[in-house]
C-alpha cells in the first residue's frame, strides 16, 4: 500500500493551493498573517532566527515563513467600533491619519478593548494621537503593511535575493484597501489569489495521492 500524507494543517494547504507564475513570497492572510516563500532548503542562520523565521515541510520543499499579525486586530476592533468590515474600509478610507504602530506589539495578542489598547499604544509612544474611530481603523490597516513591509525586508535580506511580487490567499485577500495598502508600503506588486487555497491546496494534494 503506498501511503502519502497531504499537508498537515490549513497554511500548508493554502500555500499548496496558491498558482504562481514564478516562485514568490506569499501571505497567507487570515486572522493571523504567515508570510513566506517556498525553498528547497530550510535556512537556520543567526538572522532567521533573530527574525522569527521557521522552517516546516512541504510536499517537496520548505516554506521558510513567519507568523505577523492579521486581521485579528481588526476583528476586535470591530468589536468595540461596532461596525461591519465593509463599513470599516469606508471609514479608513475617509481618513487622513498617516501614524503607523507596531501591530505585533505583544499587548495587542489578548486586549481586552483593542480600539483602547491602540490608543493606549500611541500614548505610551508620545505619538499624536488618531482623533476619530476613522483615523484608528485607518492606523490599523496602515500599520498591518507596515508590519508586512517589515517582514518583507527581512526575507530579502535573509535570503540575499529581491522579490517584484507577493501573493496573498485567505480572507484576507479580498480586502482590496488593505492590497493597496500592501503594494504602497512593500513596493511590490500584490497579486490576490481565490480565498479558498486552502481547500484548493487539499484537492491538489489528495489528487496526487489517488493517482
């Protein structure tokens, strides 16, 4: 009997599922973000580990990736705000607050009023503070592709190589504002695949199998 294990949870399947024209980095953008590109061969260097890098299987490579923050944030903001996602966009949208945070600032994994603990953030740091729920989603949305900006710098200079594009998969992916504002902060062109990876991913792999 031959026996051949498909991808051992949602991230594997969701990057298996993602069709790219050329190997690129990807996020895979849910309520939490897994940046990272696919290799043949793990990286265990002093700067990936500094950077929070990891390593895990693929069917036949490594994803050498990392775990930022998503749209977790935003969901609990939603919460205290009171409004839908598409209701948050308009408003991020209508706002002219240019701050950034630091979204994967350990206070925000477990806040009790997120809206709160942001405007806390901003206190702490001497920043000037947003002035409407508009100013802090709009914040919020900046500072998550700042964080990818981030982590995006720090694949490239681990790995010695440039990246022109970055694909993003999940939930996340159909937030066109949010890709925008991707794209503005990493200066990469942002290509949204279908939200569904994951199960796409699972289909490919159990296709293999049955072959």
């Amino acid at each position: 009997m031959l026996v051949k294990l498909c991808s051992s949870h949602d991230t594997g399947s969701a990057v298996e599922g993602i069709e790219m024209a050329i190997n690129a980095p990807y996020i895979s953008s849910g309520t939490w973000s897994l940046l990272g590109i696919k290799r043949k061969e793990g990286i265990t260097s002093l700067k990936a580990m500094e950077a929070n890098y990891t390593n895990e299987y693929g069917p036949d490579y490594i994803r050498f990736q990392k775990n930022i923050m998503g749209l977790w944030i935003i969901q609990e903001l939603a919460k205290n705000i009171n409004k839908d996602f598409s209701e948050m966009v308009i408003m991020a949208k209508s706002s002219f607050y240019q701050e950034v945070f630091d979204v994967n600032d350990p206070v925000f994994l477990a806040a009790i009023n997120m809206k709160q603990e942001i405007i806390d953030w901003f206190n702490r740091h001497d920043c000037p503070l947003p002035l409407s729920d508009s100013d802090i989603i709009n914040a919020t949305y900046r500072s998550l592709a700042k964080s990818y900006q981030t982590a995006m710098q720090e694949l490239e200079a681990i790995t010695n190589e440039k990246y022109d594009c970055l694909y993003i998969v999940g939930g996340g992916a159909k937030n066109q504002y949010l890709n925008a504002l991707t794209e503005e902060f990493t200066k990469k062109k942002v290509i949204a695949r279908p939200l569904e990876c994951a199960a796409i991913g699972n289909i490919y792999n159990q296709m293999e199998i049955n072959q």
